[in-house]
C-alpha cells in the first residue's frame, strides 16, 4: 500500500495510518538533516590516551642508609628529567605512589599502593628523599614510582607573600 492510499484512509476516516506516515515523514527530515550535519561538520579531533598525566616518573634506588644502619622509611627516589640540586625543591611536600600488584582481590582490585612524601633532596644530582607510611620492599629497587603533581605549595607561598 503505498503512501497516497495510506493518506486518502486517514482523511476518509480511518485513523490508524496517521502514525505512520508522521513517522515515515520525520525519518525523512532527519536523515536529511544528519546528511547536512556530516557534510558542514569537519571531524574533531580525537585524543588517544590519557588528556593529562598528573604526575612524573621516578626510579626507587634504595633505602636512606649509612656504614652500619639502614632507613627503610627512607627512599631514595631518582625523579626523571631533574639533574640538579636545585630543582629539587620544587617536588617537596609532594607525594609519592609506589604501585604494585598483589596476587589477591581486595575492593576489586589487585593492585595495591603505598604512599609517602618528598622530604628533601639528596646530592647534587636529583636525587630526593621520600619517607613512607610503611617501608617499600627490597625487590622495588630499580623499580617505577609515581611522583604526583600536588599538593601544590605554590598557591600556600602566594598566600603568605600577600599577608606580607
């Protein structure tokens, strides 16, 4: 049945077409309107990955230690793309993600993470001191932390100078 004897019944009475020819007429408008929309629009460009990384890598070197005694609380933490002493302030007070994954589910997860804070630097080659809630363990060494962009002191400085 075609669309003309559809609309002669609807007028003569019969109701039940109505639907669809208002249907058969709005896919019409619409696929018209989504052929304009593909033409005039240019496509967007898509992001791959993460949009921002909100922290830097570093490499856990060792434990804070002297001839006879050793600091486990204490990493020694290599924060990559910082060579010198005096960019190091710049990580204090920020904290400090040891990753790892565990063999067992918790809160439906197998990783784990423990936490510590930039305390101050080490060297004159980059090198900073972290200390942790809990000691990371011996098999981290030469292992990957995460060095996490805040708490940002900055905003805390601003302040204290305006008071000034």
């Amino acid at each position: 049945m075609c669309i003309r004897d559809r609309y002669q019944r609807r007028v003569h009475g019969d109701k039940h077409f109505l639907p669809e020819i208002i249907n058969q007429k709005k896919m019409e408008t619409e696929k018209q309107q989504q052929q304009k929309a593909k033409t005039t629009q240019k496509a967007a460009p898509r992001r791959v990955g993460a949009p921002v990384r909100l922290w830097v890598k570093g490499r856990f070197l060792g434990y804070k230690r002297s001839k006879v005694n050793q600091y486990e609380r204490h990493a020694l933490i290599k924060i990559q793309g910082l060579n010198d002493k005096e960019g190091s302030w710049y990580y204090l007070g920020k904290r400090v993600a040891y990753i790892f994954k565990a063999s067992t589910l918790k809160n439906g997860t197998r990783f784990r993470v423990q936490w510590g804070r930039v305390t101050k630097a080490h060297g004159n080659n980059g090198v900073v001191i972290a200390r942790f809630k809990r000691a990371i363990p011996p098999q981290a060494m030469g292992g990957q932390v995460r060095i996490m962009l805040y708490p940002n002191r900055f905003q805390q400085d601003y302040n204290k100078l305006a008071q000034h």
